[in-house]
C-alpha cells in the first residue's frame, strides 16, 4: 500500500465516493486520529469524539457550529460515518468490534458548538 501524506491529503478518492462531508473536516479527523495513536492501541469512539470537539473548539471557537455544518456535519453520527469512510479509503483500519452506532448519542452539536457562546 502507498504511504499516505496526510498533510497534503485532498481525500479527493473519499469525498467522490461520499459527498456529504468535506475534504476539510476529514483533515481534522485525521489530525485528532493521529493525536490519539501515538501508543498503538485502538481507541474507542467516545475518545474520538471528545478530541474532536476539543479540537473544533480550539480552532474554530464560536464560529465551530457554522464550519461544521458547512463541512455537512450535524451530530455525533457523522463523524462515525467519516472514520468508516476513512476506513474504507485506508486511512485508518477499524476492528471487527467497531461500528458506526458507537458514535450515536455521543454529544449534541448545537449544545456543545453553540452552547458556550450563547449571551
């Protein structure tokens, strides 16, 4: 398999099979997947989820909720939906226990990319 550049990964081949998210949130996907395995052990769908709020809020602050919809993400579902697709694409391998319902319920967007900047 060809090694993956990730920092000048388009996801051009994943984005053409699945339109619904942007090449943009698969790169701060992947920044989040790569914080989380430097020790080589698999990790679980809520740990991707709160690096990814924790991420997106870092970056994006109160404009996180509208770059995020932008990026076709609306819930916790979505970003289960990227890392199979990321699967899919070989970016990342997953096991037979993995599944997408993981990531349902994990958080809701508008509470958690809105909440903190309400007046």
């Amino acid at each position: 398999m060809e090694e993956i550049d990730f920092e000048s990964d388009s996801f051009e081949d994943i984005v053409a099979k699945d339109g619904r998210y942007h090449a943009r949130a698969y790169a701060v996907l992947m920044d989040v997947v790569r914080s989380l395995d430097t020790t080589g052990k698999h990790f679980s769908a809520i740990e991707i989820l709160d690096l990814f709020k924790e991420r997106v809020l870092d970056q994006y602050g109160p404009l996180s909720y509208t770059v995020l919809s932008e990026w076709g993400l609306k819930s916790c579902e979505d970003i289960g939906e990227m890392m199979f697709n990321l699967a899919e694409g070989r970016r990342v391998s997953k096991d037979n226990d993995d599944s997408i319902e993981h990531f349902t319920g994990g958080y809701d967007f508008s509470e958690v990319f809105l909440g903190p900047f309400a007046i």
